[in-house]
C-alpha cells in the first residue's frame, strides 16, 4: 500500500454500489471525480460530511463532478444511510476495504489506546484523464464541498 499524491493515477478501484450494482473509475472516464473515504454511516462526522455534500451536490454538478462516497459498510448499511439522509449520490460497499487499501486509506488507528485498522477520512479529486488533482486529509465535515470547491 503506497501513499498517493497528486499527478499520481487513480488506482484502477472496483467494488459495488448499495444497490450490488458494480462500479469501477473505468466508469467515469471522461469525468471529474470526487472519491471521499469515511469511516462508517450513521456516526455524527461522517453524517454531517454526507448531508453537506448532498446539501450540495448541485454545485458540485454545475462545477462538472461526479460524486463517489467509500466505507467499510455493507450494501445494506448504505441503502439505509441513503434512505434516511436522502443522499443522491452511490456509496461504494468496500466491505473487505480493497479500494481503501488501493487508495492508501485503510490504517492503522487509535481510540483510548486501543488499536484497529480503519479509513483515515480523506477526500481524493480526480480529472478526466483519471490522474488525482487534490488530496484532501483534513476533512471539514461540515464545510466539506468548499473545501473541494474551493
């Protein structure tokens, strides 16, 4: 797992969406993209990082990106995160965190002293030609598009 940096490619991901449909960059070639890692649904950061890309998502479409949300979650998880906080973009299932790792996003953490593998929350921009433009790992949760936009 090699750490990224900008003018690197866009690992090549695959995984599937919360409707099992598969998705892959290959999918948005010809597009910018927004790949944001987070932790896990229904948690008060990754909530508020969510609804402030949902709340939006327009501008994020005027300004020509496609929008691509990643946890550790199951299908079924993001199905109910979606239904709940209406989000209008794909979350990806990365249950056996394999776009995490390809990202570099999948690390070692700490809570009260115990250790455990997770996502760093980070946010990767990538352009058309599928090389990354921006690495955002200081998420603002909720003033997270300015920060993309910006």
């Amino acid at each position: 797992m090699s750490k990224l940096s900008v003018g690197d490619k866009a690992p090549n991901f695959g995984s599937v969406n919360q409707n099992g449909e598969k998705v892959s960059l290959k999918d948005f070639e010809g597009n910018k993209l927004i790949v944001y890692f987070y932790p896990k649904d229904n948690t008060p950061g990754c909530t508020k990082q969510a609804c402030n890309l949902r709340d939006n998502y327009q501008s994020l479409l005027d300004n020509g990106y496609k929008l691509l949300g990643v946890s550790p979650d199951s299908e079924k998880s993001h199905q109910k995160f979606i239904e709940k906080f209406e989000l209008p973009f794909d979350l990806l299932a990365d249950t056996e965190h394999e776009v995490a790792e390809a990202f570099g996003v999948w690390v070692e953490k700490n809570m009260y002293g115990r250790k455990y593998m997770g996502i760093a929350r980070t946010t990767f921009v990538i352009d058309e030609k599928g090389v990354i433009s921006e690495i955002i790992s200081k998420v603002k949760t909720d003033n997270h598009t300015d920060q993309i936009l910006n």
